[in-house]
C-alpha cells in the first residue's frame, strides 16, 4: 500500500474547495496509518512517506488556517513525531535481560552462577526478587544532583533524547537529595502507566475520534516519545528506579543497598523489591507475584532477580548484550482460541519459505492477533524439530480452530489445534515446493554434518529471486545495519520494483545517476525528501565496520557475532582475507576462526562460503568502492594485556576459567581456546598439557596464575 492522497499540484496552486477536500482525504489516511503503527503495530507505509503526508498536511493548513478544526490532526496526540529527537549515546550499554520461563531456567541460571563464582553448594547466594514492569526503559543522567539528560534505550548503546518530556514525569525529581548523591549519578528505570490512567488516555482518544492504543505500554511509549513537551505532561506517565548506568561512586555494596538511597533521594522504587535466597524463595516470590499480578494496578510481565552483592555482579559481568547476574522469570504466555483462515508463505532474505498463519483477529492479552508463525512445513504436518511427533501428530489446517500463543514480544505463534472443530471437508495442507516469489525449485537440504533434512524449505533461486534480492535488501537498510533515514523497507520495495536498487551498492549509485532517474518527480517525492535520502545515504558512506558486517547477510552472522567479528579483526581486509584463507579447515586463518571466543564452525563455514562465494565478492568489490567500513577503535584500557591475545590452560585456583576469560576480555584482551604464533600469552595453571608444550614450542610467553593476576591488576 502506498500513499494515495499525495497530489502532484503545489499546495500554493490549490483553491480553498480542493484544499479542503485534500486535507479530509489526508486526514482519513492519516488516521489510518496511524490506527495500523499504534494499535496493530503493523504500520504498511514507510516512516518517510508517512512523514511526506503528514507535512503535506501541514502544509495545507498553514495555507488555508480555515482548515485548521479542532479534528485536525494537528492538533491531536498520539501520532507518530515526523521529526526526530536527538540521539544520546549512553556511556554504559544499556542492556537486555536474558529470559527464563520454566523452574527449571532459574535452577540453571543459579547453578551457572555458583558455578562462575566456584561457590561452594551450601555457601549463601542472595537475590533481589523484584517486578519485571511492562513499559520502556530510561536512563536519567544527574550530575551535581541535576537532571541533564534522559534518554531512552534504543538500541542499547544510543538512545533518543527525552529530557524535556521526562522534566513533565512526576515520579522524576529535577534535583536529586542527599548528601551521598554521586556526582555523575546515572539512574535507570521503567517508565509505565497505570491501568487506570491508560483507560483514561483511551477513553479521552475515544472521545475526541482518535486512536486508540492497544495497551498501557504502547501508550507510555507513544506518550514519552511526543515531540511537543506539553502533550506528555498532559499523560500521567510513572516512573520506577531499578537500575543504574555510569555512576562517579556506588553509594552502598548491595543492589537493594543502592536502590535504597534511590528512594532517600526523591526516586520512586518499586514497594514489592525484596532479598530472597536460594531458588525456593525466588520461585515462591513468582509464585506470589503472579496470583498478585491482576491486583497490583499496572502491568508487569515477570520477576526479575538479581545478584544482591556488587562485588559478585562485578565479578559476573555480562555475556553478549545480558548481565550474568541478572535474570527475568517471564509469567506463562497468553492464549486465545480462533479460527485459521489461510497460510501465507512469504520467502525470507536466505530463501527460507516461511509459513504465517492469516487468523481471523483475535485479542491475545489485550493485543489484536491476526498474523503467527508456523514454523515451517514439519511443524504444520505436526513433526518437531528432533522429528519426533508434536501436538500428538495432528497437522494444521486452513479452517481449523487454533490455539494461539503470545508472549511478550515474541511473534504470536499457533501453538494447537482444536480437532473436534476441524471442518469435515478440509483437506491437510500441501506445502509448495516451488517458490512463490519465482518459481524456481523450493528443497530441504540435508545437513552435511548432521545427515538430517532441513526444517526450512528454501527457494534455490538465490540471486535470480526477486524475494530474496528484495529482503537482503532490507536487511541491507535495517536498524541495526545501514539503518538509512529515509530508505525503510517500502522504499526498497519502491526502488526495486523501478529497477533503480537491485544490489546494496545501488543503493549509493543513486546520487549520480539522478539525472537520469528523477527521483523528485515520482510520486510520494519532492525536491527536499530527495535531497534528505541522498544526504542520509552521503552520510552512511563511512560506517561502523560491525554494522557493515551485519548488513552483509551472511547466514549465522547476527548482530552479537558481527560485533565479535569486528572486534577481533579490526579492519573489513582482515576478516575478508582470513574468511578466504580459511577455505582451507586445516589452515591458520580457519584455527583463528574458530578460536575466537564466541565463533564455532558454523559462523566459520558461513564465512568461508560467503567469501568465496564469485557473486558476493563481486558485490563486495562494487559496494566496498562506495562505502568505507571503518577500522574498530580498541577500547581504551590501559592495562598490559589490552589487545593481547591470551589462552588459559591447566587448573586455575583464584578464578573459574570462565571468570578469568571474562576478566581478560573486560580488560580489553581477546581470548583464544588454542595456541598459535597469534598467541602472546599462555596462563598455565598446573596440569597444563599440549598447550603448554605448544606454547614454549612457538616461544609464546608462559606465565603462572599469580604473574597473571599481578598483570592484570595494573592500570586497570
Ligand atoms: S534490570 C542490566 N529490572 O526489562 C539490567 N529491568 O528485558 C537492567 N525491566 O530493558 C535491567 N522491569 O526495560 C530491570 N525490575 C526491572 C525491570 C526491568 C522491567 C525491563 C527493562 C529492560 C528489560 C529487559
């Protein structure tokens, strides 16, 4: 779907009639859009061509101020801001927490710490047991006792700028009291509304014709992220402290130590955090907490626990984007019984043949559900990923009343089928082996190392189907990749359909060959939002080299291991250069590979038949003579080993190897499992074998534990 009201007509040139009956079209669309991105989440235009109506909209009304009703949506809240907030960087990530759902998970999660810290079974380990509150996080930054910035999380490392709208919170002091308040004083937290105060926001939607939001969540998002101020102070936004980010000094030795000077100095915290040890009391605080959860007055999804002692979390660390010492205990997802109407298969970037399943709406805790995931085609038939059978081996079929499953913000999946209701003559459904995006041959491949058959039926068109061409593409542009203003997925679709973008590197091509292709007279375009892509595509031509990584595509190369990739290589040449050497898995470059903390033979594969791949380093030649990766800064550590490459070997007695591998890491070390030439230093402990005899065969450097520790105590 793309824009309709747009007219091509200048707005200077319209009479008063045309304006009006333009602006009550804009206005209907508008709404439109605006019902799809808040209530169903599933907005089917561009942010830019949303902005495009928006301003033409605006545009209308400065002309013709007649047109100006209080209906209008200029008036209104809760729309999408058309223009951007500034960004923050955050000075400590702001990170995730790492899920569990069973008794079991939480088991795990205590047994792994115990097992890091090497505590000894019956040694105590305390927790905080606290809510997880379902609303947006918020770093507040105070220095001097003086709020200066509040942001939001982002994508963990920078985030948008609300300070003004979270001056309007009442849950959040301007000033901050106390006489141990740290100078750089770094708080973070759940911004949400309460149930009562979200019925309220909608009911006053309702009344003046607008959208509704279609939960507490989404409205405390749509109400913090208001370009205007003054809209936010009218929503009664709450605020609870459960954590902090860069701090100039830790006023107390415990997590519930510190949340309580959070409270002395003006912040809300949340009365249900309390101490529990041992896994019998965090389960039975779940327990608690869920049979309470209807009665506390705001949403929440879970509990988090986290390791009260600092000098354990600190210990800890973090692995990938989680704490190791924190934990969120999700409440059992919500279910809804309905109707499926039809399964769509759309073929993702690598040619997968993913099946969604069409419902006929269905509120799924409080969230309007029409589309969920089938998996694939063994999941459908009713065979499980290890081939054995699932819901007893019944299949899904178009028609059949299903059982759905939301949790969280996972994709709602169709978790059952309710067979006393299956249609006598519905038939089980015929997955397509061809391609519908192109109708070349769709296979399951069979593992080469496993001998087992794909799950996933994949197009075996590769380059030639338009699918795949399209959602590289996408990915290509994505947030976490080139992340492009102005160039979304509708765009892509655009220019794709036009035969201006059908390779990353076109995309920068765009530019020069304008004259040609006229971007500005098309519909939806105008001179300014042409020359706004095409600065926001000038200013993508230098790009941080994990983010250049991701935006490749290359099959099991996330975000996390992109981040690995770049970290260890440092320059895009490298990683390329060793990923081509390593096509030989008895070379150097495949051990270097594969000994990078984090990378196993599957992301080592992947990039070895990426690299070589004749189409992808063609590809790469073209996009790498447009875009400049640029070569990763090693963190600034002043310690000896910053920048070393470390293997540990033999017993170790102060530290688990996990903890010293976290530690070498933290203090900007990279840490390999075997020794090579690449080795500068091997930490032996006793019982060293093989690597030992290795290391002192190359000459690398051996020190004991102790020598370790003097080493990496300095300049840290
Ligand atoms: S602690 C480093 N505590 O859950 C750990 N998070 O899934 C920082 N959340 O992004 C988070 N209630 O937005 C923590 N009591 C709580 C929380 C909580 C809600 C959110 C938070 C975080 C997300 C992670």
């Amino acid at each position: 779907m793309s824009p309709k009201s747009l007219r091509a007509t200048a707005v200077d040139a319209l009479t008063l009639e045309e304006a009006r009956e333009e602006h009550q079209a804009l206005q209907a669309e508008i709404a439109e859009h605006d019902r799809r991105y808040y209530q169903e989440d599933a907005p089917v235009i561009s942010d830019a061509q949303y902005d495009a109506l928006r301003r033409r909209y605006e545009a209308l009304e400065r002309r013709f101020p007649d047109l100006a009703s209080p209906e209008s949506l200029t008036r209104k809240v809760g729309a999408k801001a058309s223009e951007k907030f500034a960004k923050v960087r955050h000075r400590v990530p702001m990170l995730s927490l790492d899920n569990a759902f069973a008794p079991e998970d939480v088991a795990a999660f205590v047994e792994r710490i115990r097992r890091f810290l090497n505590l000894p079974a019956d040694a105590p380990l305390v927790f905080t047991a606290e809510p997880k509150i379902d609303g947006l996080s918020l770093s507040l930054r105070y220095e001097k006792g003086r709020l200066v910035t509040a942001a939001t999380r982002g994508d963990g490392t920078e985030g948008e700028d609300v300070t003004a709208n979270a001056r309007t919170v009442g849950d959040i002091p301007p000033i901050l009291r106390g006489p141990d308040v740290p100078e750089v004083c770094e708080v973070r937290g759940e911004v949400y509304l309460s149930h009562q105060d979200f019925a309220a926001i909608n009911e006053r939607q309702a009344a003046a014709g607008k959208p509704l939001f279609a939960n507490p969540r989404n409205a405390a998002a749509g109400s913090l992220r208001q370009l205007d101020a003054s809209i936010t102070a009218s929503r009664p936004l709450r605020f609870f402290a459960y954590a902090w980010g860069e701090m100039s000094a830790l006023p107390a030795k415990t997590q519930c130590g510190v949340v309580e000077c959070f409270a002395r100095w003006g912040l809300r915290v949340n009365p249900l955090m309390q101490r529990v040890s041992g896994l019998d009391e965090m389960l039975a605080y779940h327990r608690k907490l869920e049979t309470e959860r209807a009665t506390l007055g705001y949403d929440i999804d879970g509990v988090v626990y986290k390791v009260d002692d600092l000098s354990l979390q600190q210990r800890l660390g973090f692995v990938s984007r989680f704490p190791r010492w924190a934990l969120a205990h999700k409440f059992p997802a919500q279910k809804a019984v309905t109707v499926l109407e039809d399964i769509e298969i759309t073929v993702g970037r690598t040619g997968s043949l993913n099946p969604t399943a069409k419902l006929k709406p269905v509120t799924v805790g409080g969230v309007v559900v029409s589309n969920a995931t089938l998996h694939n085609e063994d999941y459908i038939k009713g065979i499980g990923g290890d081939g054995l059978p699932i819901r007893g081996g019944v299949d899904i079929r178009i028609g059949d009343t299903v059982v759905v499953q939301r949790a969280g913000d996972v994709i709602p999946k169709v978790l059952d089928v309710v067979l006393e209701k299956r249609p006598p003559d519905s038939k089980p459904y015929q997955f397509p082996t061809v391609c519908p995006a192109c109708g070349s041959h769709a296979v399951r491949e069979l593992n080469p190392r496993t001998g087992k058959e794909d799950s996933v039926r994949r197009c075996t068109g590769g380059l030639i189907c338009p699918a795949q061409a399209r959602e590289r593409l996408k990915h290509f542009v994505s947030r976490n990749a080139f992340d492009i203003e102005g160039l979304g997925a509708q765009r892509i679709d655009e220019f794709y359909d036009a035969g201006f973008v059908r390779a990353p590197q076109d995309i920068f091509a765009l530019e020069r060959r304008n004259g040609e292709l006229r971007l500005e007279e098309r519909e939806g375009w105008a001179e300014t939002s042409v020359r706004n892509l095409f600065a926001a595509i000038r200013a993508r031509r230098s790009i941080e080299l994990h983010r250049f990584i991701y935006a490749l595509g290359i099959p099991h190369v996330g975000e996390t291991t992109a981040k690995l990739l770049a970290r260890h290589f440092g320059t895009f040449e490298n990683l390329r250069a060793t990923a081509l050497a390593a096509a030989d898995r008895t070379s150097e470059a495949y051990a270097e590979l594969t000994n990078i903390a984090g990378i196993g033979e599957v992301v080592a594969d992947a990039l070895v038949e990426f690299f070589r791949e004749p189409h992808n380093e063609e590809m790469l030649d073209a996009l790498l003579a447009e875009v400049t990766p640029r070569a990763v800064e090693q963190a600034v550590s002043h310690s000896p080993v910053a920048g070393k490459t470390v293997v540990f070997t033999g017993s170790l007695e102060k530290m688990t190897r996990d903890e010293a591998k976290a530690m070498a890491e933290r203090l900007g070390a990279k840490v390999a499992a075997s020794v090579s030439k690449k080795t500068d230093l091997v930490v032996a402990g006793p019982g060293a074998g093989s690597k030992l005899d290795k290391a002192r065969e190359l000459g690398v450097k051996v020190i004991d534990e102790d020598a370790w520790f003097a080493l990496a105590g300095q300049g840290a």
